[in-house]
C-alpha cells in the first residue's frame, strides 16, 4: 500500500519523464518539499521479462524504481502512466566488459600511429569509443591499459565529470611489461628514441622496478593493475606460449595492488605463465588460451576467473587478413583461436569462474555483444553468459555492490532488447535500450 502511494503521488506531480530516444537528458522534477523523500530525482521502468542478474530464472512484469541513480524497489505493481514503458522488452543490468582498451580503436594494421598521435587526439578518438561501447549496452568496462599512459584515466574522470557519454570505467592507466614485451610498443623500424616516454611508462625490469611502477601506476588514478606475463598475439617479437615476467616480478605487482586494495590481472597465454600468476596471487587471468588441465585445476581451487576473448579470432583472421596486418600477429592468432576456445569449453565445464571480456579495440567497439553466442556455442547456457556480463564480472572485478545486477542499491543501469536472450542468445548483439544511473541514454 505504501508503494502505492508513492507510484501514486509521482505521477500526479509529474516526476518521472519518458526521454526521447538518443537524448541525453536528466529526468524532469517538480517543485516539492525537499524535506521529502520525493525531492530527489527518481525514475521508474516497467519491464515485460526481466533478468536480473542474479536469480537463475526470469521474471515477469517487474517495476523499477531508480532513485538518485539506485535501484530502489522491484515490485510487479504496474505504474500506468509516466514511466519508461519496456513491457515489450527484456530487461537485464548493463552488462560489463572486463577487457576493453577504451582509448584505442582498431589500429592494429599500424601501430606507428601511436608515435606520433597526441593525447588530445587519442582523447578525440576515445570520445567517439566510450559512446559506442554505452550505446552497445555496457555500461560498465574494466579498461585494461592503454599505450597513452594514463589516457584511461582522463577519458575515466571525464566521463564521470558528465562532459562526454560513457561507460563506468574500472582503469589500469598503463601497462606493466618486461622491455620488449607484450605492453611495449616496440615497432621494427623505429628505433627506442622515436618513441615518446608516455608510451612506455610501466616498462620495467626485475621485482623492485615492477614495484615502483606499479605504485605510479596507482597514485595516478589506476584501479586495476594489469601485468603481460606472457608473450601477446598482436605485438612483435613475443611468444603468446612462453612467460615474459617472473613470478617475483608479478608478486612484487600482486603485493603493490594489494595493499592498496586493488586487484591485479595478469595477461598470460601460455599455462606456465598462467599458473605463475595464479600462484603469485593474481585475482584474474586475460586470454588463458593455452591452459592445460593443471591451470584450469589451479585456477578453480585459487577462485581465480578466467576472462577469455573467444570472439576476436575470427576477426583478426578474416579482417586482419584484408587490412594487411603483419604476418606474424596473424600467424600468432591462428595458433591460439581454436585452442583458446576448447581451453574456454575445459574451463566452463570444470567450473572456472568466467568473466566476460572481449579485448575491445582489437575489433571495433560496438560490437561487444558478439561474444555471447560463441560463449553459448561453446558450453556455457544463456543464463550463464548473461551472468559472466553481469554479477559474475562485478565479483570477480570488485564492483558486487555497484553493478551487475538489477537489485536494490545498486546503480540503475538497465538495458534492454526485444524478445528473450535466453531463447536466443544473439539478441544481446543489438540492444535497443540503455539506462545508467536511470537516464536513458538510448
């Protein structure tokens, strides 16, 4: 009764407002007491099926109530008029990209372009990036370093400063690699003086190097501290099998990220690299397209979650062969697509935890949604690659109690599509509805 009367008395002061499409505005107001608990912005959603994240099975004609940008109430009480009408869509939280590069758009062709773009030019381009990642649906990405130093870090801060549209960005600013590792942008060709310090700031050698970076890395505003482990598919030089850091190095970034509460990825292909991170206290483990049964045992009794981007092969090889990519990155990527993703069905099926993360910016950004009918395809149920995007990736990045699920206190971020993902899974590929911190962006 008591929600009734709420739902009763905003819609007769006219609180809520239905957006139009596309339109980034704030939800309308009217003049009331502020000493009531209608003085704050509040936005109501019907949803027709609703998946919340959490539970294992749909609901039916849910109401939402977001206040000041929270999950309030659910209730199957039905508002009539003035809400934002989904009865015809299925509602889920915004999903969640655990390995995006937000700054970086699909340049892999030539990567020289990185030595002579500026930052305000990258920051132009990641404008362009953030929109089309929240426009996809995911509302919230863990960005995994950029080769612009703490560019992430600034596109971060701008969008939560509400100058430009974007996701939620957990961000690791730079990369943490061995001297001609995977994170370094050594090009042949070029020598190390052609290329700017920016772009090599957590290039470091041995434990106490490591370290120090990594504790730069987190006094500019990282939140996620991401280690190559291993050699990289799309850099020069580096074998995707073979360890590039130590397990000490990694330790020494392991203990760093700890102490500040942070947690710690570890890029890693190859199962030596794999176990070493594991073993040195990594929260996560990027790629493991090469893990042998050891690994995936090791990473199941350490609670340690897999985040495997079983889509992007197919793009690298079709894509990466018309757009005359280097021989080396498209041999590399052929030797660890297919093995990547029986490893992916291993790791499923032994109960691994998986996090869902694409590597976006090795394909275009928009496209994030393309990873789940492979996810599906390769073991998972609907319902779990739903949840990898949703409150499986908000436990395994830290977030549980912001996002990932369409419960009370967490962020109103709520997507929707028509018909139901959980009878066909691609539906996900064009989300037609986006809500974060309820305002419709889309």
């Amino acid at each position: 009764m008591k929600y009734r009367s709420l739902i009763a008395i905003m819609l007769l002061v006219g609180l809520v407002a239905c957006q139009p499409d596309t339109e980034l505005v704030a939800p309308a107001t009217a003049a009331i007491d502020k000493e009531s608990p209608l003085a704050r912005t509040t936005t109501i959603v019907h949803c027709g099926i609703l998946i919340d994240g959490i539970s294992g099975e749909p609901k039916f004609d849910q109401t939402i109530m977001i206040v000041d940008g929270r999950i309030g109430t659910l209730t199957n009480e039905r508002a009539l008029i003035g809400d934002i009408d989904l009865s015809d869509y299925t509602c889920l939280p915004g999903l969640i990209d655990t390995h995006a590069h937000m700054v970086e758009g699909t340049d892999t062709a030539d990567l020289s372009v990185y030595l002579t773009r500026t930052s305000e030019e990258q920051q132009g381009i990641a404008t362009e990036l953030a929109w089309k990642t929240l426009a996809a649906g995911f509302t919230t990405v863990r960005n995994l370093a950029a080769y612009d130093g703490f560019a992430d870090v600034v596109l971060r801060d701008r969008i939560d400063s509400g100058e430009i549209p974007g996701p939620r960005m957990q961000v690791s600013g730079f990369y943490l690699t061995i001297p001609g590792g995977g994170g370094d942008l050594l090009i042949p060709g070029y020598t190390e003086d052609e290329i700017p310090e920016r772009l090599r700031m957590g290039v470091s050698r041995g434990p106490e190097e490591f370290r120090r970076n990594a504790l730069k890395g987190i006094s500019g505003g990282a939140t996620v501290l991401k280690v190559i482990a291993s050699g990289a598919v799309l850099a020069y030089g580096g074998v995707p099998g073979s360890p590039e850091m130590t397990p000490e190095e990694i330790a020494a970034v392991v203990e760093v990220g700890h102490a500040a509460d942070i947690k710690v990825t570890a890029h890693a292909h190859g199962a030596e690299s794999i176990k070493n991170a594991i073993l040195a206290g990594a929260d996560s483990i990027e790629h493991a397209s090469l893990a042998d049964d050891e690994a995936i045992a090791l990473a199941l009794e350490h609670d340690v979650a897999f985040s495997m981007d079983i889509y992007n092969g197919t793009y690298i090889a079709s894509v990466g062969l018309e757009e005359g990519w280097p021989e080396e990155f498209l041999r590399k990527n052929d030797e660890t697509t297919e093995a990547q993703r029986q490893v992916f069905s291993k790791a499923v099926a032994a109960g691994v935890p998986i996090i869902y993360g694409t590597d976006s910016g090795v394909y275009p950004h928009g496209d994030n949604g393309k990873m789940f009918a492979i996810q599906v395809r390769r073991g998972m149920t609907p319902m779990q690659s739903i949840q990898s995007a949703t409150s499986v990736a908000a436990k395994y990045m830290g977030w549980e109690r912001d996002v990932g699920a369409i419960v009370p206190g967490r962020y109103g971020d709520i997507v929707a599509v028509r018909g139901n993902p959980l009878e066909d899974i691609s539906r996900l590929e064009n989300v037609e509805v986006v809500i974060k911190g309820g305002v419709r962006y889309k």
